[in-house]
C-alpha cells in the first residue's frame, strides 16, 4: 500500500469514527432481495454484514427469494403471477416458495459461518440465528383478485428476536410467515422488515435494491428528505413506477412507527453499507421523520466543533484568530448548524454598543456543504435574531466574500458608518471591507 493510500485509509478511519461509537448497540434491519445471489457479489455484502456484527451492531436480515421462486416455477413449467406488485401464491407456487427461501436462507448461514484463514473472515465467528419469528394471516381477495397463500405480518416474535440479539447473534428472518393453524404464507420481504424494524425501535431499516435511491426531476440522486418532503415526491406525475411508490409508502409508514431511518441503497455496489453508515452524506437515498440537519444556538460543547470548522480560513487569514477561551465566553453569539453531530456551519452575531446595529461575524460553511442554501439560512436566522433584539441594521467586514453579501442585500459602507467602538477596534493591517444593510421591522 503506497503512502498516499494509507494517508486515505488513516483519513477514513478518522471521519468514520464518531459513527463506529454512535453505532454501537443500534439495532438495524435490513432486507435485500434473492437477486443477489445471482449477481456475485453476496460473499462480499456478507463479510461487512459481519464487520458491523463484531463493531458491537445488533443486525436482523430479512432476504427475499423472488427470482429464485420464479425460477422454480419455470423449471415446473409455471408462469409467475403477479397483481399489483405481489405473488399471487398458489398451492405449486406456495412449495417454491418453501424450497426457495430455505435455500437462500442457507446460502447466507454458510457465509456467515465461513473463517478460512485466507478470507476477510478469518479469525471471527458470527452466531447464526433464525426461526418462526412471524405470524402472518393471508392477504384475502382485494380487488376480486384472490392471493391465496400470499400474507400479511400479524405479529412478529419480538421477545424471541431480542434475546437473539443479546446473545450476539446475527438473525435472518424468513419472510414466511405461518398462522396459529400452522399454516404458513408467502409475505413481502420488505413488509416483515418493517414490522421488525418498529417492533424493536430500530435505529434503522435498509432496503438493498436495484437502484442507489430517489432521483429528483433533474435525475439526481436525492441524499434525504422528510417524510413530508416523501409525500410531495409520491404526488410526481411523471413518477409512475408502482413498486418504487411502494417502498416509499413503506419508508413513511416506518418513520411514522417508529424507525428513525430509512435508507434506499444499490445493493450491487461494492461496500455500500458501510459507505452509508460510515459516511457524513452516504452513497443513497435516507428518509427520515425529521430533518437530521439542525439549525441552532451554539452551547459550549460546540467549541470543538467550531475551531475545526473556522481554522482553516484563520491559517488563510481570511479569518480573525479566535482561541478556545474566547469562544467559549463568547459562544452565546453563534449559531450553528449541526449534521449528524458534526458541525457544518456557523455564524456569530455582536450587537454594537448602544447603537441600534449590530455586527455579523465568522460566517462559515464547511466546503463539502457550499451551494446548498446553507449559508442563506444562517443569514435569514441571524437578521430574525437581530430584530428579536431591537436592531435596524447589520455590519459584515469581509476580506474574500464581498460579492456574497452583496447579492444579498448588503450595501458598501464606509468605515465611519461603523458605531464609535467597533471603528475603533478596526484593524487597518487587514483591510476588511464594510458592508451593511438595514432591517425593516416585519409588522405582521
């Protein structure tokens, strides 16, 4: 490994971290489909399946068997039938059904058991544990249609499953379901996902599927949105795919149950579960009840936080040098915004002296976070703050960033605009520029 690749590696470690500690103990369930055995890669999802196993994650999987069972059913001789997305399962499909989820099933314990000396595995020995977990009751006739043995969760085992996890044990659980008659039922992989993942109180709840996420009108990855935001994104016109509708109204209803997270991966790609989860922006798509990006006032724990955001710009010198002592006397006057327990921008604000203005400082955003409107709404959240406090008007000195304000709103100034004791404490060596713009009162 060259120099520069272990710089990369020791850089990774570093950012990854706060989400190893911030892991520990979480429970995730995660469903991906039967078509991963068929697409080779499935050693591979297993081997970081059991890296998240040994970093302390309580993980419960959920596979499908789709392609499997319809292969089956063309070996019979048998057309799959499908209505509205789901298996319609009848009595030669229901023993497809059987045979197809105890194979996959199997496939996934024997990775996991794997420990030959030359693998990724070698050295570690992941518990196994599986077992009717589901009680399902058949889905009926909807729409004159009749799914037969197809099913719906009832109830899921959660006692059982949680002293599985306790144990240490990684569980797979069988989308089959069976009824208090001993029946059993063909069930959607990602309906009993769900019902786990809010029985538990899951952290969160992964879907591995074709795509890497949603994809905005411009065809662009979506890297998160609120349920709200989910619902708006269901009312696209021009989105008419029925099962990606499907998996979102999973994702809303999850987040409305309890699940805090909901994440949207390619489960073709290399490693995409731990670049997901080890990772500030992950590589899909996350939908979550709430908006895990948090726009407020700054506490001393955030000191730490705020020097690593502004010292790059005080070596430029773009920035006045300020050192942990002031900060912390100071901290009431910032803003910050957080992602993830982590710090992306920041903003101060000093009202001046008895005037009615007051000055805006350290205006930062983190450079992986430029051009999304971050630092519009820190500056929207400072002038409502400066009117809450009586002032008319705000000062910005700035050395690199006139154009900035000025496309919003701040006007060049003179330097005998500045209230007596901030013009005072002027420091010619920097040769800041003034800029300012006056706060009409907002009358309702």
């Amino acid at each position: 490994m060259t120099d520069p690749e272990l710089q990369r590696l020791v850089g990774w470690f570093r950012q990854s971290s706060p989400y190893i500690h911030a892991h520990r103990g979480a429970t995730f369930v995660i469903a991906v489909g039967g078509e991963i055995l068929n697409e080779g890669n499935l050693p591979a999802l297993v081997h970081d399946l059991a890296l998240l196993n040994t970093l302390g994650i309580r993980l419960v999987l959920v596979p499908g068997a789709r392609p499997q069972i319809d292969a089956c059913l063309q070996d019979k001789g048998l057309e799959p039938r499908y209505q509205e997305g789901l298996r319609i399962t009848d009595e030669p499909a229901m023993a497809c059904v059987k045979q197809a989820v105890g194979s996959v099933r199997m496939e996934f314990e024997a990775l996991l058991s794997m420990g030959l000396a030359n693998s990724p595995m070698a050295g570690l020995r992941v518990r196994v544990a599986s077992g009717n977990l589901v009680t399902a009751r058949p889905i009926g006739v909807r729409d004159g249609t009749d799914y037969l043995h197809t099913g719906e969760v009832r109830r899921i085992d959660h006692q059982a499953l949680r002293q599985r996890l306790d144990d240490g044990a990684v569980v797979i659980a069988s989308p089959v379901g069976y009824s208090p008659t001993g029946e059993a039922f063909n069930c959607s992989r990602e309906d009993v996902a769900l019902s786990i993942a809010s029985g538990l109180g899951a952290e969160k709840l992964l879907l591995l599927r074709d795509e890497d996420g949603l994809r905005d009108a411009d065809g662009g990855l979506v890297r998160e949105m609120t349920t709200e935001q989910a619902r708006s994104y269901l009312g696209r016109e021009h989105d008419e795919m029925a099962d990606r509708k499907r998996v979102l109204r999973l994702a809303i209803d999850a987040c409305h149950r309890g699940v805090s997270r909901v994440h949207f991966l390619a489960r073709r790609r290399d490693g995409v579960l731990l670049m997901e989860l080890f990772t500030r922006d992950g590589v899909g798509t996350l939908v979550t009840a709430h908006s895990f990006e948090r726009l407020r006032s700054a506490t001393v724990d955030d000191v730490g936080g705020i020097l690593e955001l502004i010292e790059p710009l005080e070596r430029e010198g773009v920035l006045v040098r300020r050192s942990r002592e002031l900060l912390e006397t100071e901290i009431d006057r910032f803003l910050v915004m957080e992602r993830e327990g982590t710090v992306v921008a920041c903003a101060a604000l000093y009202p001046l002296g008895d005037s009615r203005s007051g000055e805006l400082a350290c205006v930062v955003v983190h450079p992986d976070y430029r051009g999304s409107g971050r630092g519009e709404r820190i500056l929207e959240r400072m002038e409502a703050s400066a009117r809450s406090q009586g002032l008319d008007r705000l000062f910005v000195l700035t050395t690199r960033a006139p154009h900035w304000f000025q496309e919003r709103g701040f006007a060049p100034a003179s330097l005998t605009e500045l209230p007596v004791g901030r013009r005072e404490l002027y420091n010619y060596r920097r040769n800041s520029r003034v800029y300012s713009k006056g706060l009409p009162r907002q009358d309702l």
